[in-house]
C-alpha cells in the first residue's frame, strides 16, 4: 500500500451549481495518516486573487454529517485543525 502521508489534491469542483455557495474546488489532505477534506473558494481583493481554504477531518462515508459543537466546548474540528497546524509547523521548522 501507498504512503500518501504530507501528500493531497485539490482540483475543480465539477458539482458546484452556477451561483451557489458550494465550494470552486475540493481535495483531501493526509497528516499523519490522518485524512482531511479540503474546500477552496476562489476570491479576489485588491485587484489579487487567491484561494480561501477550510480543512476538516474526512466524514466517514458511512456515517452522516453532523455538525460540530460550538467552539471552546470540545469541538472536535476545531482540535484537529490545531493538531493540524501544529503538525505542519514540525514539519516546517
């Protein structure tokens, strides 16, 4: 089996409905074997664009979604995007 450890993918969102919300593009991310969903917007400011991103834990396909609590109250996306940022800065120092 593959090691896709600090590797992923973020490309065209082929389902995005003209005018909606939903994200331009959408990937995943392994840290530490953990698996990430990626969602990028494409913005513009100031005459630059640029990609804004979210990161959460990967759903488990057999599981609905279910919204997380709100912050400072254990919530779970929010640990995993410092466990996440915390990683990356190991990674890059």
């Amino acid at each position: 089996m593959s090691d896709f450890t600090g590797k992923g993918y973020l490309a065209r969102n082929g389902r995005k409905e003209p005018g909606s919300q939903q994200p331009d593009l959408r990937g995943k991310l392994n840290i530490g074997g953990t698996e990430f969903e990626l969602a990028g917007w494409e913005k513009e400011k100031d005459g630059r664009q640029y990609v804004s991103l979210t990161v959460q834990p990967a759903r488990d396909s057999n599981r609905p979604a279910t919204r997380s609590t709100p912050a400072g109250r254990g919530d779970t996306a929010e640990r995993n995007s410092a466990r996440l940022l915390e990683s990356w800065d190991r990674e890059n120092d």
